[in-house]
C-alpha cells in the first residue's frame, strides 16, 4: 500500500496542475453518473420485481378450488398457473403437478412456513412462484413468467451502461473545459512570471477579466495580487536604479577630487608647505564627505528600524541634545527651542539615535539656508488627551514638532521634491552637501509612526514639521 501511495504522489508531482484538475473533475463527474446509472438499475430491477409479485399475490387472493388449470399452466401467462398441495403427500391427486412440489410447500401447508416467494424453471421458462396457506393443510402455488421481467432488466442495464458511459466520456470533457478555463489566469500568471524571469523586466502585467471589483473570484483575485506585487517590485527596481544613477553621479566629483589630491600629495617634494596644507586639508573634508555620502546610502538602504534597540523616548530631551550638538556646529546660527506644556514627558517607541539623526538632519538643513545671525526656531508642542497610557506618561498625547528657519525659503516648484533623494534645488546647489539629509529624514519618521512635511513659513523661511499621533505608533 505504501509503494501504491508514493507511486501516486509521484504521478500527481511529475503531471501538470491543469492535467491534475481535469483528471479530479472528470473522476467526479463519473463517479456521479455511474452511481446514478446504478442506483437507477437496482430501482428499475426492484419495481419490475415488486411489480410481478404484486400479480402473484393478487392471482392468489383469487385462487378457487383444488382443480389445477392445466390450459394456464401450458401458456405460463396471466391469469397465473395455479395449484393446490396438500400438507399430506398421501393426498395428492392422481395428475402430476405442474409446478414443482419440494418440502417448503409442505410446510407452508402445514403451517410451519411463512408464504414466500420463489424463481424456478418450468417448461423451459423462468418462472416466479408465490406459495402461501390455503386453508387447513393446503398451499397454494401461483407461477407467472419472469422472462418479460428479466428481459426488461436486461434492456435496462444495457440502457443505462450506454448513459453512464455516455457520462463519463461527458464528464472527462467536462473535467478538460474546467481546467482549461479555472486554470486559464494561473497560466497568464505564470507566463507572465516566466517572462519576468527571462526578461528581467517587472513592467508586464495579467490582463484581467471585466467585471465588479468585489465579484471577482479567487484566481482573479490572485492575478490581481500578483499584478499588484508587480507593480511594487517595478518601483523597488526602479528605485533602487534611480538611487543607483544618482549615487555614482554623486560619487564620481568627490572620488576624482580625491584622486586628484592624492596624486597631487605624493608629488609633495615639488609643492610648498602652504600648498601641501591645502592638499591635505582638501583630501581630508573630500575623505569625510565621501564618507558621509556611503554612510547616508547604507542608512537609506535599510527600511526597518533595529527591533532591540526601541526604547522609550523623550522627544524633549532628543530635541534639547540636538539643538545643544546643533549650537556647537552652527556658532554663528542661534537656535533657539520652545517646550510646550505636556511635551515634556511625553514619550514614544523608538530608536534615539536615529531620532537624534531626524532633528539633526532637520536642523543642518536650517542652519545651511539661514543667513548668518538669524535664529532657527525649534518647537515642541503637545495635543490630545494627555492621558497616561500603557506606555508611559503622556502616551495617548500627540506631539508635534516644528523647525522653522528664516532664508529664502522652499520655492513652490521643489516643494513635491525636497524629500526625494539627491534632490537639490537650484538655490542648495552651491551649498555642502549630498542631497540625503531630508530623504533620511523622512523615512526616520515613518519608520516611527511619524509623518514630516515641508512648507513655507508665515513672513518667509522653510517650515517642516514633524507630526506624532495620539496613542502608540505604529510598530517598526
């Protein structure tokens, strides 16, 4: 049995699922109409039978006398050929019976047999025979053909072999129709993963069927997922290309400053120590900055925040490090920060020094466009309930979180494209930097169930703003 089951297992692997589909459906289908042929036959041979039977206990309830109709007995034929036995042998009459006497007629003449129904030949023909009490010490004994009943039976079965057969070569192009047109969107499905997987291009799409979003069903609904898995695995590459172009564009001036400075260093005996220092302090910053840009790229190129390391966080106190860290990198820019009542102790999941990084980055980006002198505003505000909540004081409070500075502001042209990466506008072009700093910064904050937006500041200057919710972020 076991060889039996691993040889079907290894059918069922080695065939398609289209062919494995059809051979189920067909088996089904079959399975119904030859067990509808059957249980037919079996009802048609117990009506036809019930039917004789029913002729014989009527002829009996009608029998009369002992006399035995010999002209009825010869045609075998309705009325039914019928005879009287006696219990006693000694009894008999002087002609020969024309029905078979055996000792279950005895007893059933003698009482100590219930009547009961026979199938014997006689005259060369089948015939059914009913034998029941007559009286005191007699049976009775009525015979009709069976033949015309058997042959019915026969006609029957041949009748319904032909339909089940009929059936199941029915059902087996039933079974074909059904794979054929169930499987026909898992075929676009896979064709069309197979010519991904050739072409290494995710823009291919499934044709879908017309129809209802909401009545469409379950093979539909997978081609529509997949269409969808699609369309995100096309911006990821798409993506990842663009970040890709824009890396090594951003990456071929420092490279070839730093080459051109290393070449020039290791002519050293031919340059002055003023030029020398130049040299050295160019390859320096060209060093740090390409370093700067890798690190941006491998934090860009991670989604997800590191799981061990959430705590609880005090934005306030992330706020007041950065401004603090801000103050000492920006001397000639004051910063100036406003804690708002309730934000203080308000408090959220998340990674602090990638919170550090967010206002950080928010922070340098305003200083860098701020003329020198004038402040970057920074504000904390809290709103809600100011419940405290399972995680910690304040945690049904939503924060937000304002970095106002007061240069030219963002014109309204770059305002859909300040958080794209390595977008600068024409007025940052001439300014330090790569282009990451507000890109990082947004995922940051979705990465802690945060959203930060851009706009223009009321009387001039660059407004974003940094929005927590009310409650517990979403998880990393």
């Amino acid at each position: 049995m076991s060889g039996v089951r691993r040889s079907g297992a290894r059918w069922r692997r080695r065939r398609p699922l289209r062919t494995r589909l059809a051979v189920a459906a067909s088996a089904a289908v079959a399975l119904v109409a030859v067990g509808v042929c059957a249980a037919a036959f079996f009802v048609i041979r117990y009506e036809l039978l019930h039917q004789l039977d029913l002729s014989l206990t009527q002829s009996a309830t009608r029998g009369e006398g002992p006399q035995i109709v010999a002209g009825e007995c010869r045609y075998l034929s309705a009325p039914a050929c019928a005879q009287i036995v006696p219990a006693d042998p000694a009894a008999d009459p002087d002609a020969a019976y024309p029905l078979p006497v055996s000792t279950p007629v005895r007893e059933v003449a003698a009482g100590k047999r219930a009547p009961y129904y026979s199938n014997v030949s006689r005259f060369g023909q089948p015939l059914r025979m009913l034998t029941t009490p007559f009286g005191d010490g007699r049976a009775l004994q009525v015979a009709l053909r069976a033949d015309p009943v058997e042959k019915g039976v026969r006609q029957a079965a041949v009748l319904l072999a032909a339909v089940g057969g009929a059936g199941v070569l029915l059902a087996g192009l039933l079974g074909h129709a059904v794979s054929r047109t169930g499987l026909a969107p898992v075929a676009r499905l896979t064709a069309t993963a197979e010519r991904i997987a050739a072409t290494r291009d995710p823009r291919h799409r499934i044709e879908l069927p017309p129809g209802p979003q909401g009545r469409q069903d379950e093979v539909t609904r997978l081609a529509a997922s997949f269409n969808t898995m699609l369309g995100e695995l096309e911006q990821s590459v798409s993506s990842q290309r663009r970040l890709v172009a824009d890396a090594s564009h951003e990456l071929r001036t420092p490279l070839t400053a730093l080459r051109t400075n290393a070449e020039l260093l290791a002519r050293g005996d031919r340059l002055t120590p003023e030029q020398r220092a130049r040299a050295s302090g160019a390859l320096g910053r060209g060093i740090r900055e390409v370093t700067g840009l890798v690190n941006d790229l491998i934090e860009l190129a991670r989604d997800e925040e590191p799981l061990p390391l959430l705590e609880e966080v005090r934005i306030a106190e992330v706020a007041e490090h950065t401004v603090a860290t801000a103050r000492t990198h920006w001397p000639r820019t004051p910063f100036l920060l406003e804690v708002g009542p309730g934000a203080a102790q308000t408090v959220r999941p998340g990674v602090p020094a990638r919170l550090a990084r967010l206002l950080t980055n928010l922070l340098d980006n305003a200083a860098k466009f701020s003329p020198p002198g004038t402040p970057v505003e920074v504000a904390l505000s809290a709103y809600g309930s100011g419940g405290t909540g399972a995680g910690g004081p304040g945690s049904e409070t939503g924060l937000e979180l304002t970095v106002r500075d007061h240069g030219p502001g963002i014109p309204a042209e770059d305002l859909p494209y300040v958080f794209d990466r390595f977008y600068r506008a024409e007025a940052a072009r001439a300014l330090p930097g790569s282009g990451l700093g507000l890109a990082m910064a947004r995922q940051i904050a979705r990465a802690h169930g945060a959203e930060l937006t851009a706009g223009a500041a009321p009387g001039g200057g660059a407004l974003f703003t940094l929005t927590f919710g009310p409650g517990r972020p979403h998880p990393l």
